[in-house]
C-alpha cells in the first residue's frame, strides 16, 4: 500500500484453500496488498478452510457454472471426473475430456500474440485449465507450515506424461522414461517457450505430422521419485506427429491427462496400501455428500482440512471399476515434497529461463488478463526503470533513451525466459550510485546556505534529461537530507556525516542486488498487470512463510515513520507495550539499533518496516534516541524485552456509568492457523459462549487495522452474528455463505473501522451492511480492497507449498468480490454510517486502493437475494440520529469536541505538508513539529491506534465509541431478530 505502518493480509476465497498475505504490502504485491502486517509481509491469508463448521456452499447458478467449488471461469471450467462403476465409460469420458481440453486450447491461443517465427515455431502452450490449476488454484497449498496435517500423499492436477518411449530414440538416449510428467521446457533462437502444464500443443491441421524447424532444446521433466530433473534435447530439426489421444516428440509417446491425480504417496502410511502413483481422484465425500474432484477444488478438498478422515473415490489405470478409499490425515513434514535441486550448469541456465518464462505465463492468468505484447513491453520498460529508481534521482532520460532499443523486445524475450534485461538495467544503476556518492561528497564538501528554501513534496514525472540537470536535483536532495537531520535534533557536522553514509550505503546496496535483478524484473512485470500480482524469489518466499507461520507476533509497541534515508522518528507508541514501560515517546528519533553482539550502529537505510524491527537478532531491543527539547536535544538509550503478543481475538465487557453492559470485542486479523487448531471462528466462540456476554446491551466488534486474512474466516464471522444467508458472490456469480453455529449473538452491534481496515474485514463489513446487522463506525470509508488472489510455485506443481519451491513464489489476482448487494468494496470501500475518524483517516488523501498504480476500478454485480436482519439497523433514520448525538456532544465543551477539534487540525497539517512547497531549515523543523505535535495528541486520544479491549473508556475515541454502542443500544433495544 506504500505504507511503511501498515500490513496487508491479501485473501483468497475458499474453493482456492488459499493460504495468506500482506498488506505485507505482496508482501504483497500483496500487496501486496493493502498495506502490510505480513503483509506482507504484505501479510496473507491463511488456509481458506473451515474449521468450526462446514462452509455452505449454495445452489449452483443458471449460468451453467459447475457446483464442484472451482473458480474457472464458465467458458473454461473443467468437465466432471466422476467415473461410472461398469464398462468402459470413464476411458471414453476422459478421451472426450481431453478433446474438449484441446479446443478450448485453440481457443486459449488465439487470445496471444503469435511468438517470432509464427505459430507453428511454438510447439507448446498451456491450456485454459492449465491456467487455472497453476494460477490461482495452486495458490491453495498443500501446507502452510513446515509440518502440519495432511493426507499421506501428493497430487498433481493433470499434465503431460510420457507413455512410452522408443528404444534408441532422441528421447531415449536422454534420459525420458515412462511415467514420466513433462513439466516445462524452453525453445531457442527467438522461439516462444514451451509451457507444459496440462498438454503440448499438436499441430494444427489434420495431418499426421509436421516438421519443426527448431525443436526444444531443453524439458524439464518431473521422475515418479519426486525428483525433477531437466533433459537436454539436440537442437535438430524434428518431427511432432499427431496421434489420438497421444503424439510423439523425439520417440516418446506423450499422453495428455486433464484430472486430478495421485503423485505419489508416503511409505507405511494409511495411504500406501489404497493408494499408487496415477490413480485418478474423481470424487471427495464432504460430510454425507460426495463432490466431483477438478483442478479447480482439489488442494482446498484434498490436502487442507482438519486431522479428520479423507473418502475418496479413485480409478486406477487398467481398471473399469472405481473403489473408495479411506485415507487418515496425519502429521507430516512437507519437506518430503520438494523436488530435489537441478546442479549442473545447463540445468540450472534452463531453470532460471522456465523460471522466468512461466512466471510471467502464470501472471498473466489473473483477473486482467493483459496481452504481453509490445504496448506490455514499453510500459514494464519504463517501469523498471522507476521501481528502481523512484524518486527519479540516480537515472537520466540519457540512460532511459540509451536501452530504450529494447523498448518493444521485453515481451519477447520473457516469454523465452531472458531476464538479461535486468542486468543490463541494474549496471547503469550500480555506476549511477557510485556517482551519486561522490556527488554528495562534493556536495557537502561546500557550505550550504541552510536558509536557502529548496523543493519538496513534489514528484518528478519525468526523469533528469542529462547529468548537468541530475546534479542540479541531487545537490537539492542532499541539502534536504542534512535539513531532516538537523530538524531532527543532529547537529550540522552529524547530520552531513549521516548523509554521506547512507549515499555509500546505497552504493554498496546497488553492487548486493546484483543478483537479484530477475526477480525485481519479474516483479515489475506482475505490476504491469495490477498492483497486487508479483513474483516473490525463492529467498523471500521462505522467510515471508517462516513470518506468517509464526502464531505469536514481536511487538514492542513502537511505530515509525521513515522521514528520509535512516532517518526513522516514533510516530506513535501503544498504552501498556514494553516500549511505553521503557519510555519511549512519540516524536523521538532513532539515532542507533542495538545488535547481537552488544555494538549499537546506526540504523540501515531501510531498518523498520514496521512496528517490530524483527530482523535484529536480539531478545532485547535496544534503540538509541534523540529526543528534542526546549533546551535542545538530547541522547539516550532505551532497551526493552522484545514481547511477543498473540494476535487473536480478545474480548471485554465495560460497564457504563449508568448501568450499561457493552462487549467489546477486537479483531485483529482473519486468521486460520494451517494445523486448524486456532481460527478467529473458534476464538470468537469461546469469547461468546461464557455466560456474560449474553446480558450484554451491545458489542462493539473492533475492526481497525485489520488488513484481512482468510476470506472463510470472514463467512464463519458473519454466521456467529446472524447473518444466513450469502456473504458474498465472486467473479463468476457464485454466491458464498458462512457455515451454521447453534447460537448466533443476537443482540445490537455496531462495527469500528479506520481507512486501513481491507480485504476479508471488507468481504464482512459489506455484508454486515447490506443484510442491516448493524452501524458501521469510523474513517469516510475503508481501503477499498475488494480483490483476492492465489500464490503458487513458479513451477506451477499444485502439490507443492509455494514457499517450498526453488523457483519461487507467484501472486496472481484471481477475482473480485461482490457483497450481496451486488456491490464490491475494490476501489469505493465500505462507507461508515456514523463518521468518527481516526489519525490514518486525516492521511486519506495518498491513502487506498485508489491510489495504486493501475488498480482494478470500482466493479459491480448482479445482487442476490437477502433477507434484512430483525434490527434493521442501518436505515439512514437511525445512522442520522446517531450521527446527530454524536454532534451535540461536540459541540459541547470536553472530550468529544477536543476529539474533532485534533483531527480537524492534523487533517489540516496533512493536507498541507502533502503539497509541493518550498523549505528552509526553520520551516521544516517547524512543519515536523507541527505534525508530530498533532499525531501525538491524536495518539493520547486513541485515534492514532486501535484500543484493546481492557483498555476501552480510557482515552478519548473509545469513550466516543462506547457513547455511540449505548445510543444505538437506546434506539433498536434489544429486541431479536424476525
């Protein structure tokens, strides 16, 4: 979300059993996402199962969709597996299948561009259901975490497999065997890549054969051992002949298989007795009734779920008859899924080129749904130009203009695989930073007239157009710099010491991303389609998973805002944390971090990306600070114990003055843990099974902040208050509802949110409004995420945890989301009904999903039938009376009005310190002042951070809200629903 405070939880709706985000920010893409507590992290959305009840899956749609949970599209949508018990059905069923796979293939292709060399040079390209086992189905992993339970078994969703093999053919001699999955390969000299994933493209006329003028060079090939392993193919000319229901390449006979089948399975398991290598999956029992298995539900139906028995139906090769099978979920170390490393350096050339090359195939099976072709080609040019240089002060337009001869052949080459673009990108920039270095040594080395104003808050559209205008912009930039430093308490000689350090540390950093430039052009290329999709590298893919596995999360209650190069000021610090304890105060400013080995150094460039500062190796946190003051600055040292806090719902119930019992219940995140022993669903039933709560007058269900999680946990939310019915319908029209509970709270409840409540708390809050639950309280509105996406491995292998593969991880945005009223919150969020605005609120102008570059725009759907709730609370009647209470208690002298008053004043200092303006050294110690003055207050007040619920009636804007529960309670009584 471009912001350093907050995370995202990107989500993913249950038929994708997709496991989580952030905000993150993509991590987020993420962002990932709106803005990132994994978020990324771009945060994330965990498993999209239910846990404390089944998912309620309503009745198919006229449209013709399947009711099988899949998400693929109507004119996509994979044909049923289910087999027949006698005869000859199901061989005959699947050949038509595999016809039908092909046309729509035919149809795929005629979407893309022809690669170079015309469309008989590209042998292979993944089908339509392809792309919806790889993208955003397998985004839905086997785990979530290094081990927890699963079915002692992989699947894989179709393919290509080797039948048979010619002895002393090409193929032979290189190692094909039978048995064997073909899942990827690359073509030479200009040909487009040959993307296996559920068939080879044959030729297209009815001959038997056709000659190919350059055949693939390279196959990645996936043995029944689990290894994957590449196959060096001569670079001949060839023959591809067409059979039924087969074709040939090189001598092996290469059958197309559309279903889901069994990988492979686990020794002196439940499943090595029942189950082998290519059994085909047709159909899972969900409570009493059975479902037909496709790509498009298999990981949700097959791997995820509770440690409870798994009754499948199967059909092994050579058999007629089917056989159901039971299978028990255990314990497992998903480590034994990962394929084994490709070492030899043509393997590993070829790998890094199927890498590329299908990640960006994968990327484009998302919600947009751009063509890769030249006008893709000159936009991720120009883009990755800018993601590397944001501010648009180390590049020139010289150095744009000088690569600009690859302006149209990105495409091109990525569908080949070349990333070589990249690198020649990343050099300029590592000799621009090593000039940039010694510019501001020149810089400094001369006085600066601290007087003199110089621009900020203006951003450049275009580059400088040469280097005479470059040092002009950086001479400004470095007298900016060294007026941050000194506006935040350092003196002159400090603060050019600082400035010099971090152009040396930007250079050094340059030189150490050298080899990350693929994956940045990879992830450049996923924003060309939308700001959420991107390509996580195998690296950050695994430390992003070990983050999200985490059940308890580090916060020592300090958050920052960065004001320029290691320049980090405390913007705020939460009531009771170990930091408050330890005296850290809003508007200090981190001079040091201390590390392992007791040193304390100045913080990097880029050191907290958050409230944690997590990757300082230390279980005390130690932070130098520099506090300004009347008499001047002055320097100390803080240290705290880094506490981890669980982030789970928690639960109050607050007496009023005059004898009102009001709940307060806090939801930090829609969270599942991938073991199914914790989820917000169980949480919240624990909290409103005690006894108490039932003579509660109303609850306030706490949403601030809340970056959202998994989408089923937000359907299982609306079922404990009430809400049956449709929660919300996707892309496709489907409609989607929470799972049944024996008693929902029926009682008045009003909803708290702020501008960085996003995604799944969306999905609830929209359907909380339209079925008339309750009041929405807060910001004008929420973010505006009303999208959802799936990761998987760069591999597209669906039996494989993203993070665990060694090509990497890709973030696809899948869909929208529709409320039941046929509304969807991408773009406009939910609307409050009674304004209350927070801090964050005051900064909505650069704030939402809005603002990201090339955002999905605002969507609407056809409504579905739902019935108001008993309270039919949210009638503007009822909105208006409780908005107008709120307005006489701030007119009046006290807390209320000193609320509005604070935020009107920091909406005013925002809006202003947001324009492009000119600054000397005084007005920019002013203008900081100024600002952190007003985030202070509106911190102390409870506007700045959301409450915990021990804490409600103590500040401010909990007092507000607890004012607004109790006149609602007031206006509907407690009477229940119809």
């Amino acid at each position: 979300m471009g912001s350093d405070s907050i995370r995202s939880r990107p989500w993913a709706l249950p038929a994708r059993a997709a496991k989580a985000e952030a905000e993150a920010e993509p991590p987020p893409a993420a962002s990932s996402a709106p803005g990132a507590r994994s978020s990324s992290q771009n945060g994330a959305s965990k498993d999209g199962t239910s846990r404390s009840g089944p998912l309620t899956r309503l009745p198919k749609s006229e449209n013709g969709r399947s009711d099988d949970g899949s998400m693929a599209r109507e004119d996509e949508a994979v044909p049923s597996r289910r087999a027949q018990n006698t005869g000859a059905a199901p061989r005959e069923r699947l050949a038509r299948e595999a016809q039908q796979t092909r046309i729509g293939l035919d149809q795929k292709l005629d979407e893309a561009a022809p690669p170079p060399g015309g469309r008989e040079a590209a042998q292979a390209v993944a089908p339509p259901s392809t792309a919806e086992i790889q993208a955003p189905d397998s985004s839905a992993t086997a785990k979530a975490s290094a081990v927890g339970y699963a079915p002692p078994f992989r699947v894989r969703s179709g393919g290509v497999r080797v039948a048979t093999v010619e002895p002393g053919s090409p193929a032979d001699q290189h190692g094909l065997s039978p048995g064997d999955h073909v899942i990827g390969a690359i073509a030479v000299k200009g040909v487009a890549p040959v993307l296996f994933a559920s068939g080879l493209r044959p030729p297209e006329t009815a001959e038997d054969s056709k000659p190919i003028d350059q055949p693939p060079t390279g196959i990645l090939v996936k043995k029944p051992s689990g290894a994957v392993v590449p196959v060096v193919l001569a670079p001949s000319p060839g023959t591809v002949r067409a059979r039924t229901p087969g074709w040939t390449l090189h001598g092996a006979k290469l059958v197309d298989e559309p279903g889901v089948f069994v990988d492979g399975v686990v020794r002196g398991k439940s499943a090595s007795d029942n189950l082998q290598p290519g059994d085909q999956i047709l159909r899972a029992r969900v409570g009493r009734t059975w479902q037909d298995i496709t790509p498009g539900n298999a990981v949700g139906m097959l791997i995820t779920g509770k440690p409870d028995p798994l009754r499948i139906e199967v059909l092994r090769p050579g058999e007629a008859k089917t056989r159901e099978v039971e299978i028990q979920r255990e314990p497992l170390d998903t480590g034994d899924w990962i394929p084994e490393s490709i070492e030899s350096p043509e393997a590993k050339k070829l790998d890094a080129q199927f890498t590329t090359s299908n990640s960006l195939f994968l990327m484009q099976q998302g919600r947009t749904r751009k063509p890769v072709d030249d006008r893709f080609s000159e936009v991720l040019h120009q883009e990755l130009f800018e993601r590397i240089d944001p501010k648009k002060l180390y590049f020139t337009q010289e150095d744009v203009n000088a690569l600009s001869k690859k302006r149209h052949l990105l495409d091109d080459e990525l569908k080949r695989g070349d990333a070589s673009f990249a690198n020649l990108v990343q050099s300029r920039f590592e000799a621009r930073a090593a000039e940039r270095s010694r510019w501001t040594q020149e810089s400094l080395a001369r006085p600066l007239n601290l007087n003199r104003p110089v621009p900020i808050g203006s951003k450049r559209p275009d580059f400088p157009a040469d280097n005479e205008e470059a040092k002009k912009l950086w001479d400004n930039e470095v007298k900016l710099q060294v007026m941050h430093h000194m506006a935040a308490g350092a003196s002159e000689r400090e603060a050019k010491e600082l400035v010099q350090h971090y152009a040396d540390e930007a250079e050094r950093g340059a030189r150490t991303h050298r080899g990350s430039a693929e994956a940045t052009l990879l992830k450049t290329a996923g924003s060309v389609f939308d700001p959420h999709t991107s390509y996580t590298p195998p690296s950050e893919a695994a430390r992003w998973a070990a983050r999200l596995q985490r059940a308890d999360k580090e916060n020592t209650g300090i958050y920052f805002e960065k004001l320029s190069p290691g320049l980090f000021q405390v913007s705020a610090v939460d009531r009771n944390s170990s930091a408050s304890k330890a005296g850290v105060r809003a508007g200090d400013v981190v001079t040091g971090v201390g590390r392992s080995n007791g040193s304390i150094t100045k913080p990097t460039a880029d050191e907290f990306s958050g409230p944690w500062a997590d990757d300082i190796p230390s279980d005390t946190l130690t932070l130098r600070l520099r506090r300004p003051g009347a008499q001047g600055a002055r320097t100390l040292d803080v240290s705290m114990p880094r506490t981890y806090v669980r982030e789970r719902a928690s639960g109050e119930i607050i007496k009023t003055g005059d004898g009102k019992r009001i709940g307060v219940l806090r939801i930090p995140s829609f969270y599942s843990d991938p073991e199914g022993k914790t989820s917000l669903s169980k949480d919240v039933d624990g909290i409103l099974s005690r006894s108490e709560w039932t003579a509660t007058d109303t609850l306030v269900l706490d949403l601030r902040h809340n970056g959202g999680g998994a989408t089923n946990e937000a359907l299982e939310l609306s079922a404990r208050f009430g809400i049956d019915g449709v929660v919300l319908t996707d892309d496709h029209g489907q409609p989607w509802a929470g799972g049944r509970v024996e008693k929902a709270y029926d009682r008045p409840v009003i909803a708290v949110a702020d501008r960085a409540t996003a995604s799944a708390s969306e999905t609830f809050l929209r359907a909380f409004k339209d079925y008339g639950r309750g009041v929405v309280v807060g910001d004008q509105r929420t973010f505006g995420k009303g999208t959802y996406f799936g990761i998987m491995g760069a591999t597209g292998l669906a039996s494989l945890p993203p993070e665990s593969d060694s090509r990497g991880a890709v973030h696809v945005t899948s869909g929208v989301a529709f409320g039941p009223d046929g509304v969807s919150p991408q773009g406009v969020g939910v609307p409050s009904d009674v304004l209350l605005p927070t801090l964050i609120g005051t900064r909505s102008a650069r704030f939402g999903e809005e603002h990201l570059e090339r955002a999905i725009p605002p969507q609407t759907s056809k409504p579905v039938p739902h019935q108001l709730f008993g309270h039919r609370a949210t009638t503007d009647t009822v909105s208006s009376s409780l908005q107008a209470k709120l307005a006489v208690r701030q007119a009046a002298p006290g807390p209320a009005q000193d609320l509005a008053k604070a935020v009107q004043k920091a909406q005013e200092i925002e809006e202003a310190q947001q324009q492009p303006r000119r600054v000397n050294l005084q007005q920019l110690k002013r203008e900081m002042n100024l600002r952190q003055d007003a985030r202070a207050v509106l911190n102390e007040m409870g506007a700045g951070r959301p409450s915990a619920p021990s804490d409600y009636g103590q500040d401010s804007y909990s007092r507000e809200i607890l004012n607004i529960a109790r006149d609602y309670a007031e206006i509907v009584g407690n009477r229940r629903p119809r």
